[in-house]
C-alpha cells in the first residue's frame, strides 16, 4: 500500500468543501466534499508520502479538552483531488504500525472513522492507503450530532454552530469566522423537508436536490425563542457552514 500524505495541519484555509460525495477543493455549505455552499476547511497536506497517526491523535486530544462540545464532533474526511478517475469506494484505508494493521471506515461521502488510540500513538502508527497522494486529501473539521427522532428543538442544531465555531477558535485564532447555519445532510435527495413551528409562523426548508441537504441559517431571534423543527426524514449528518445559502 502507498502511504497518505502527511497531514499538516493549517489555518490556511478555504479549502471550502462543499457537501455530497468528494471532489476538490472549493466552497462547501456543510463541511463535506462535492458541492457548492461553503464551509471552511482547516487542514492541508505537504507533499510527502505518509499520515502519521500521532496527527490526527494530537487533534483528537486537543478536542476532548475543550469544554462545551456535548452537540459535536471531531470529523475527518477524505476528498479526491480534481480530475482524479477515482471513486471513494475505490480507496481502502488502514491504521499500521508493528503490531497493528486495523482497517479504518471510509464512509460513502469521504467521513473518516479515525479511531482514538493510545496504543496505536505509542507505536508511532501510519495512517495508510491503498491510493496515493496524487488521489486523495484528508481534512478535518466540527460536525453537529444528529437529534435523535424527527422532532427537536431549534437550539438542538444552533447550538452545535455555536459550539463549532467555538472549537475552531480555540484550535486556531479568537478572528476565526463564525459559522452562519447548518446543513442537513442526506445520502439522496427524495423531496425532504424541515419545518421550523415558530411563534410567528411555520417555515418550510426544502432540501436542495443537487446539495442533498436542507440548509437552516443561524437566527438571533429564532435561537432566543427555541422553537420545535420537525424533519420529514431523520438526516445522516449536520455539517455546520460559514457561507449564508441565500448568497449563492
């Protein structure tokens, strides 16, 4: 197997991905490779011809220290480089050091399953792949956690922003961008919506058909009144974004 690019992580930033399944790097609306709204992605790799695990280990920890981070989630993901022939389920990635050699889930849409391990750091792991640098990237970023059921409250999302836009404060600068909204993301787009059940009146999101997702935009107002937002189908992921939808 060839081994990924080092991962060295930057601010350097607008390696904007957009949702969906991978491609290259360009604005993205919820954090995850392939479409057009933006989120800002905050890692980049050197030319060189590994990952060391120790990386991603050192991000992992950095993040569990942070406080207020119950509604997200540390996410790698995988994008393919431009013009690469490749699809994501051509890549087969793996955890290997001396005494491991662990697959790592390599989801449909380009999330990276990076397990948390101590022994795996200690052995001065590599994070391998069977593709190498000229097909892939690997980037990290804050993903929401998924309310259980189709009916929560508005905050349930918003305050997953707030907390994302906190987490790349702290991993960076305080002048980091906030996070203007929220995408909900599905694997097909087959007419879902989201119904906002505010005191002033329902809104209806319908989900964008190319994107697969149902953008939702930070509110002040809607945040201090928290209403109930009911999903017709439960999303498979909550990517936050930095670039309003109503701009494209």
């Amino acid at each position: 197997m060839k081994k990924i690019l080092c991962c060295t992580l930057i601010i350097g930033v607008c390696a904007i991905v957009a949702e969906s399944h991978a491609q290259t790097v360009q604005p993205e609306v919820d954090g995850q490779p392939d479409g057009k709204m933006s989120t800002v992605v905050v890692a980049d790799i050197k030319d060189r011809d590994m990952m060391k695990y120790s990386d991603a280990f050192s991000q992992m920890t950095a993040f569990k220290k942070l406080p207020d981070t119950d509604k997200i989630y540390l996410r790698f993901f995988v994008e393919l480089k431009k013009n690469s022939p490749k699809k994501m389920s051509d890549i087969v990635v793996t955890l290997d050091s001396e005494n491991l050699h662990t697959p790592i889930l390599l989801e449909t849409d380009g999330t990276l399953q990076i397990p948390f391990s101590v022994d795996a750091n200690a052995e001065s792991a590599d994070i391998n792949t069977n593709q190498g640098g000229s097909t892939i990237k690997i980037y990290y970023g804050p993903g929401i956690k998924v309310p259980e059921g189709t009916t929560f409250k508005y905050r349930d999302i918003m305050d997953g922003v707030k907390q994302s836009t906190s987490m790349m404060k702290s991993f960076w600068n305080f002048l980091f961008p906030s996070f203007k909204g929220a995408g909900l993301r599905y694997a097909n787009a087959n007419g879902q919506y989201l119904t906002i059940h505010a005191s002033g009146g329902d809104e209806k999101i319908d989900i964008d058909p190319v994107k697969k997702s149902i953008p939702v935009e930070f509110d002040p107002v809607l945040y201090r009144e928290n209403p109930t937002v009911i999903v017709s189908e439960r999303p498979e992921k909550i990517l936050p974004f930095n670039v309003r939808p109503s701009k494209f």
